[in-house]
C-alpha cells in the first residue's frame, strides 16, 4: 500500500485533468503533422521523428534511473527504480521528442543528422528539463532550447523540398524555413515563385518536417482547442499581431511591373512560410513556459509576435525559436508584475469617504436653501400659476 503524502501549492481544484492526459491530448494533436511530414518526406522523416523520441525517453529514463541511486549496491535496486519511473512517466519526453523532430529538416544524407538528434533529445531533456527539476519545472521550452542548440552547433541550414511530387502544384518553386529573404524583400514578387496554396498545403516547399503542411497544423489547433488544452485566442492573437506587424515592416507595398500593388496579400504568405503556425499552436502555448494571468498571456503574444515579425525582417531567417527561449526567460516577471487575480476573488466595494466637518455644514445649508424655495412656492401658489 502506497502511504505517501501528495503536497500540492492551493486552490486545490479538483478535476479529472491529469499531466499525462494533457500531453496524450498533444500526442494526438501532433499525429497529423507526423502523418503529413513522412508523407511529404518519406522515410528519412520517420527515422528523424523515431530516433528524436528514443533520444528524449531514454535520456529522461537514464537521469532518472541515476538520480535514484539505481547503481548503487550493484544495481540492487534497479528493479524499484525502474517502477518509480514507470509510474511517473507522463508522456512529456515523447512530446518534446516529436516536436523537436517536427521542428528540424530532413536531408538526403540522413546518417549526418542521426548523430544531431540524439544530442539534440539529450540537451533538450537532460540539461534543459531535468537539471531543472523535470516537468514544470523548465525555464525554457525544451525542444526550442534544443532545436536552437543545434542550429548553433552544427549549422543546420540545409532543406530539402517534399518529395511526394503528386501535390506539387508549380513548378521551380524554391523557399525554405531558415532563408526568408525572398518574401521580405522590399522589391520583390513572391506571387511569381510561390503561391500561397502551396505555402499552405505544403506542396514543392522546402522546410522543416512539420512545419510544411498548415492543414495538418490546423487539425491540431482544433483538436486542441476541443480538449480545452490551450486556450483558442492565443494562437489567433498572436497570428494577427504578428501578420500585421509583417505586413507593416514590409512597408504596405511593394514594386512590381505597373506600378504599386498593396502589401495586404503577404499576410498569408507570411504566416504560412516558415514555423510561425506550428509555433503559436504547439510551442508558444506550453504551460510551464508561458503566463499564468491572462493579462500576462496577453503581453507575452502580442510582445512575441512583434519580436517574430520584426527580427525575421531585419535577419531574413526563421527566429521563432530563438523569440520563444527569449519571452520564456522573461515569464517569470511578467508573472511577478502582471499579478493574476486570486482563485475566487471577489471585488470588495469601496467604502464611502467620511465627509468632512467643512462639507457637512455646506451640505446643511444648501438643504435649508432648498427648503426655503420649497415653502416659498407652497405660499404663493397662486403666483406660480400665474
């Protein structure tokens, strides 16, 4: 029998809600994009998104096996240690495996990037999440964290476009998620090298794995939003802060062959190029990286969006994830200064200001001079009708 003493932080809610029903739900919500991304990028893909997840669980598997002292007295206890674990085990390793995975391009030398994403699932989880104290407990998000580590690291910049060629709609069309120069160039035409159906559906784009396919990504929203697992304005505020806040860098207009032609159209290419759609959905949104308040939350999209759309216009590559590791570092004071309101508070009505000896005799003799009238016009009634 289990005696142990779960000591918890109030309001103690009840509910039904637990940590692994919260990350099965973005499991599911993920399936599309992993479903579209080995479609798209055929088998190179899968093995991305299987080693990125083996990576995650057996590094969360090995620290926590060492944590508890599952060597000591020649591995005695391994047996006990390996239960604990099971039993704690909460999916979130799986997750962040999978979207960091989503998050990287494929390549046609996969056995380059093998190496990549093992040390990537190693740095997201056991320096990023478990130094930390595990789950809820990170600064940042884990897979950003890793995902930038590796862009650092090994100079990821190589994309390849999807090679299910049967939904290529153009040809020769040519953009990736890092090189963004084409479409926030001042005088260019994008419309000439890439619609945005292609840019939404993900056909004859090169990118990352599941950043490609926006369908796929919207299926995740609204599985999400159904589940009550984010909240269903926070993605969208942060889309429109960030789409007009593009818009408005790339100037409203830009040159083309007759003259000028409003920049309004780049909205759409804007928010379908690159990893802003997956980010706000699936990244931006993580729990313990982001506001409790909902004031807080505010700040932190809109603050989030701007930084998105004015650093991929002056740097001309995808700083999504470099933006979310900066706003989760500044979480914590935002929560500090942009203080939520207490579970079940309820507004207490100011109490009336004592009047002054002054006002009393003011407020005395302006209701003798209302009497006064009074009584004068009850005397001469006939007078007033008159």
């Amino acid at each position: 029998m289990d005696n142990s003493v779960v000591i918890s932080t109030p309001p103690h809610v009840k509910s039904k809600r637990t940590t692994k029903s919260i990350m099965l739900d973005v499991i599911i919500a993920l399936l599309p994009c992993v479903v579209a991304g080995c479609v798209y990028f055929g088998w190179q893909a899968l093995l991305i998104i299987l080693m990125s997840v083996f990576s995650c669980v057996a590094t969360e598997f090995v620290y926590f096996f060492i944590a508890n002292k599952g060597f000591a007295k020649k591995c005695a206890d391994a047996k006990a240690v390996c239960r604990r674990w099971v039993k704690q085990f909460d999916y979130s390793s799986i997750v962040t495996g999978i979207i960091l995975a989503l998050i990287l391009p494929t390549t046609d030398k996969w056995y380059e990037v093998f190496y990549e994403v093992i040390i990537g699932g190693i740095f997201a989880i056991a320096i990023v999440k478990m130094l930390f104290g595990g789950t809820g407990k990170n600064l940042v998000n884990p897979a950003s964290a890793a995902r930038v580590f590796m862009f650092i690291s090994f100079a990821i910049s190589a994309y390849t476009a999807p090679n299910f060629s049967a939904l290529n709609f153009t040809s020769g069309v040519f953009t990736d998620a890092t090189n963004l120069s084409w479409l926030l160039s001042s005088d260019g035409n994008p419309v000439t090298k890439v619609t945005v159906l292609d840019l939404f559906l993900g056909t004859g784009v090169a990118g990352c794995i599941g950043e490609t396919c926006k369908v796929a990504i919207l299926v995740g929203y609204i599985y999400l939003c159904i589940r009550k697992v984010i909240k269903w304005w926070q993605p969208l505020l942060f889309i429109a802060v960030f789409g007009f806040t593009a818009v408005f860098m790339s100037g409203f207009a830009y040159v083309k062959t007759g003259g000028y032609i409003y920049n309004m159209q780049l909205f759409l290419p804007h928010l379908f190029s690159g990893g802003v759609l997956f980010g706000s959905v699936f990244m931006f949104t993580d729990y313990c990286t982001s506001p409790k308040g909902v004031y807080g939350q505010i700040f932190y999209y809109v603050v989030a969006a701007v930084l998105v759309a004015v650093l991929r216009y002056y740097t001309k590559i995808e700083v999504t994830s470099f933006v979310i590791i900066l706003m989760n570092l500044f979480v914590p004071l935002i929560d500090k200064y942009m203080i939520r309101r207490p579970f079940g508070y309820i507004k207490v009505k100011k109490a009336k200001k004592a009047k002054t000896v002054e006002e009393k005799v003011e407020e005395a003799a302006e209701n003798m001079i209302v009497d006064t009238n009074a009584e004068a016009k009850v005397e001469n009634p006939e007078k007033e009708g008159n």
